[in-house]
C-alpha cells in the first residue's frame, strides 16, 4: 500500500496528538502517505488544539467505520463497550484494518475482536493500547516471539507512578497530585480508572495474554490501585528504605496457568522498578533462552502515545494480518488463574494505633498469632487525633499468613483506621 487513508474516531488528547502527527508526517519515518479521509468526535465545536475543519466531519463512528473512503479505522474513543466495541466491529466486518489505542476494549473483548479480523483477513493494532509511547506489544508479540516468557512485571499506569512519586518528592497530598496529572492528560477521562488499578490491569491482562498465549479472562486479574496509598505510607516507607509503587505482574504457575495480577508493592529504593518516577512505565519481560529485557518511557500523555498509534499506521503499509495476540492455531491455550496464597514475601505494615500502653504489644502479638516475625519496626508520635503511625517490614512469610494478620490486625480495638499492607517485590530482582 503506497497511501492509507485514516478515520480517525474520537479527538480528544491523543486523537488531536495523532492528527498533529500527520500534518507533520514529512519530518517522521513512515513508508508511504497518510490521509485523513474522515473524523468523528462527541463534540465537533469543541475548541482543538489542532485544526481537523478541513477533514470530512461524520455525525456517527459507526458511520466513518464502513466509509469507503477509509481503509484504516482509528478508534480513540475509549471504553469497554458501546460506541467504541460497535464501530470497531463494524469496521473489521467491512474489511477495514483496526489500530486502536483502547486498553479496556481489548482486555475485555479482545480474543473475539481478534477472531473477527482473522475472519476479515485483516489486521487489529493496539500497540499504543499498553504503556502510552512504550513500543511493547509488538516487542512482545513480535521480536521476542522466540523467547519462552516466564514473568512480564511492569508500571503500566503513569498516573499512578507520577502519584507515588510527587506525593513523595513534593510533599503534597493524593487530591492536588492527582490534579495535576489530569491537568497534563495523563489520567483517564475518568480517573478511577487510573487510581483503582483498573487501567494497569487492563495493559497487564493484554501483556500477559500475548506472553504466554493464554486465553485472555478479565474476570481472573487480581486488581489493587493506590487510592489507599496515604502520603503517610510512602514517607514511613522512605524512612524505611522502601519506594512504594503499582506494579503488574503476569507469570506462570507450576499448573502452567497464568497469575496476573496489579497492586501497590513496596521495594527497596535501589530496585530497579523504584527508580522509575513521575509518568514513565517500565516493562520487564523475562524468559529463555533470553534472561531479561526492560523497555522503560513516557507510559501516558498525547504525544507518545499518539505516536505509538502512528507506529501501528506506519505497520499497515506492510500488512502480514498476524493473529493479534500472536497466538498460531497449534499453541495450547493456557488459563489464567488466581495466585495461590503460598507464595511468599516479606512485607511492608503501616497501621495506626491508638497512644497507649501496651497497643504495640497488641499489634506485635497480633503478627505472631498468624506466624509473622518482625524485620524492622518504626514508630512516629501520635498526631493530632492521638493516633501513633507505625511501619514494619516483616521477615518472609506466605501471603496466607499475612492475610491472617491483617485480619487479626483489623479487629485490634488500638488499631485505627485501615492498615496499609504490601508485599516487597525481591530486592535481587
Ligand atoms: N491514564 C493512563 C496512565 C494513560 O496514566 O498511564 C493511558 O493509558
């Protein structure tokens, strides 16, 4: 193909990015001509900081997905269903190639999305769908296709990375960070997304699926966001050594199933996922015969990710309409599973406990009921409510144990409030 022609659906952030892109497209890399043959928007007075008056405007994405005049369909709409999911379908049923950069689309359709475009003999993108302007899904898909993959762990949400590192750097609280990470669109249009973990979750559902060839099931991802993460935990936890960060994970099990699974982690500052700050992500994929590779950048923001949506148009000129997770008819299919409760760590407690003899005690005798030992122990003078803040780092134990506490913990009448607890990612990770 020598020219594509785009619809481009949905020009918010990363739409008006994509369309910058292609008025600049001389001083970029691409193979052949990029044309925007049609746009669609919710709203098309809205004021742009780029002009789209001079693309043929369509009232409905469904429309612009059947238009003769496309041969690309860009979805930027965003959500798991409706609008997007229904000119997504109707665009690969047309026979037209699919980028999208919609993470919730595709970790909750994505296998029958996937099956269309094999059915149409079309291709269906989604590189800008994980890690913003980190060029991963096709690295993982594509380049390390000869790598047997055992673990993927990562940052997947700059929101939540550039939280846990301004709150810390700044010294100001969750509500005004989060406001500034939305003021530089990197949040989600609704940012629980990004807090609950869910938007992680949904890149580390597509990575795992595509790593190991498992049978993608939203409904078998454990998800744990920051909105618990108190300015309190990541500065105890400093004092302790320790970074507090929302990491992904994907592995195996010994069953040959796969965990995946997003939660506030805690890890020694010197770790190499604690160095990632502000909205980078970071991607580690490790396997044999390859050990490891880390693919680190801007995880969030319009213009990378904008320009991973350009890296898939600039693929599209070569089209081989390779099966979308990668996965051939004769790989086994694997599952995804829960993590069982053995798997063991040391982990990081912040509690608060009311000022008064003996509550320590309590607190301690709490953890060794259910067989915790303590590693390290800090504890603050009570604030202004009378309430002490104390932080341990606890020896290795199991996940089953540490539950134990955490419940014994909660019924401490000294206890107030809710406890944080994380387990420590492996310092010789
Ligand atoms: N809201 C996402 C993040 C960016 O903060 O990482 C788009 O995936």
């Amino acid at each position: 193909m020598t020219s594509l022609k785009l619809g481009i659906a949905g020009l918010g952030h990363v739409g008006c990015g994509l369309v910058d892109l292609v008025q600049k497209q001389e001083s970029l890399r691409l193979p052949g001509k990029v044309e925007i043959a049609g746009v669609t928007a919710r709203n098309r007075n809205r004021n742009r900081p780029v002009s789209t008056d001079q693309y043929e405007w369509f009232d409905d994405a469904t429309r612009l997905a059947e238009d003769d005049s496309i041969n690309v369909f860009v979805e930027l709409i965003g959500g798991s269903d409706g609008p997007a999911k229904v000119a997504v379908e109707t665009a690969l049923k047309s026979g037209k190639a699919v980028i999208t950069a919609n993470k919730a689309l595709i970790a909750m359709h994505g296998q029958e999305l996937a099956e269309l475009a094999r059915e149409n003999g079309v291709d269906l993108l989604f590189e800008a769908s994980v890690a913003g302007g980190v060029p991963v899904v096709r690295v993982l898909r594509d380049s390390l296709a000869g790598v047997e993959v055992k673990r993927v762990t990562g940052i997947l949400n700059g929101t939540c990375n550039f939280l846990a590192s301004e709150m810390l750097a700044s010294r100001r609280p969750y509500d005004v960070v989060l406001a500034e990470a939305q003021r530089l669109g990197y949040a989600e249009a609704d940012p629980t997304l990004d807090v609950s973990g869910m938007d992680a979750a949904h890149k580390a559902a597509i990575l795992a699926a595509i790593a190991f060839s498992a049978d993608l099931d939203f409904s078998k991802v454990a998800v744990r966001g920051v909105d618990g993460v108190e300015l309190l935990d990541l500065d105890l936890a400093d004092r302790l050594g320790l970074r507090i960060k929302l990491i992904a994970e994907g592995k195996i099990t010994k069953d040959d199933e796969v965990v995946c699974r997003v939660e506030p982690l805690a890890m020694p500052t010197g770790h190499p996922l604690a160095r990632v700050n502000g909205s980078l992500n970071m991607v580690r994929v490790e396997g044999e015969p390859l050990g490891a590779v880390t693919l680190t950048g801007p995880g969030a923001g319009p213009g990378p990710t904008a320009s991973a949506v350009m890296g898939d148009v600039a693929k599209l000129f070569n089209p081989i309409a390779r099966p979308a997770f990668g996965r051939a008819e004769h790989h086994g299919i694997r599952k995804f599973v829960f993590a069982d409760t053995d798997e063991r760590s040391a982990f990081f407690l912040r509690v608060r406990l009311a000022d008064r003899a003996g509550a320590l005690a309590e607190l301690t005798e709490a953890l060794a009921e259910s067989g915790v030992s303590v590693d390290k122990l800090l504890q603050d003078s009570a604030d202004e409510n009378g309430a002490a803040p104390v932080a341990i780092v606890t020896h290795t134990c199991s996940r089953r144990e540490m539950n134990d506490a955490s419940e014994r913990v909660r019924e401490l009448e000294s206890s107030v409030g809710q406890p944080q607890i994380m387990a420590i990612e492996d310092s010789t990770d």
